[in-house]
C-alpha cells in the first residue's frame, strides 16, 4: 500500500469518527437520561455550537491561505 493510500485511509476513518461522535453527540445524546453512564463520554451540550464554529472558521482560513499560496505561486510562474 502506497503511503498516498495510507494517508487517503487515515484521514477517512479520522474524518469518520469525528461526524460518529459529533452526530450522536448533538443528535441522539439529549434523548437519554442525565444519569447514563455514556454522558461522561461527551462534552457538555452547550459547547456543540461553539466547537462547530470554531472549525467551520479555522477551515475557511486554511482553505483561503492555500487558495492565495496557489494563487501567488502561479503568478510568479507566469512572470
């Protein structure tokens, strides 16, 4: 298996994960009693917003400096 794979693998599984988490975090987590044992698995609900938003912003500022490094390095190609 190439490393290209390895990685392609790692990252789905990761990306994976943390949509199983975060999906029965916010979704199917207020349905069960305070009391569960499984709530001492998870953050309290009132962070569920703020995390989600401070990815949603950390990705659009990764996305925007690649997308302005692409940018200025076809600029200097052309040149």
């Amino acid at each position: 298996m190439e490393l290209v794979d390895r990685v392609r693998l790692i990252l789905t599984l990761t990306s994976l994960s943390i949509f199983t988490y975060y999906t029965f975090w916010v979704i199917i987590l207020p349905f069960v009693n305070n009391d569960h044992f499984v709530h001492k698995y998870f953050l309290p609900q009132e962070y569920a917003i703020p995390i989600s938003i401070y990815v949603a912003v950390a990705l659009i500022c990764f996305l925007s400096i690649c997308i302005g490094y692409v940018m200025l390095e076809s600029k200097k190609k052309k040149a």
